[in-house]
C-alpha cells in the first residue's frame, strides 16, 4: 500500500513537473538571454553609432 501509491506518484507528478520545468527552463532563459543580448547590443551599437558620427563630425 506504501509503496504503490508513492510509485504512483514518482511516476505521474515528478516526469509532468520535470517536463514543464524543462520547457520552462528552455523557452524563459532563451528569451531572456536574446533580450538582453539585443538589449546590450543594440545600447553598444548605438553608443558606437554616436561614437562614429561625432568622429566623423569632426
């Protein structure tokens, strides 16, 4: 009786759990990593951007 319904459980909530988790850790730091990579990159660019019009500027 103990170990059934404690296999029952490591066996349908754990893989469900495990697997929402894995597709959140997949898809969430994705885009947080290209956000803020745009985010820097777009501000580097920008800031090289002004860097090379002011040279020119000049």
């Amino acid at each position: 009786m103990d170990t059934q319904p404690y296999g029952g459980c490591d066996h349908t909530k754990i893989p469900r759990y495990q697997g929402s988790e894995a597709a959140r850790q997949r898809t969430e730091p994705r885009f947080l990593v290209l956000g803020s990579v745009l985010g820097s990159w777009t501000r580097t660019e920008r800031l090289r951007f002004t860097l090379t019009a002011q040279i020119y500027q000049i």
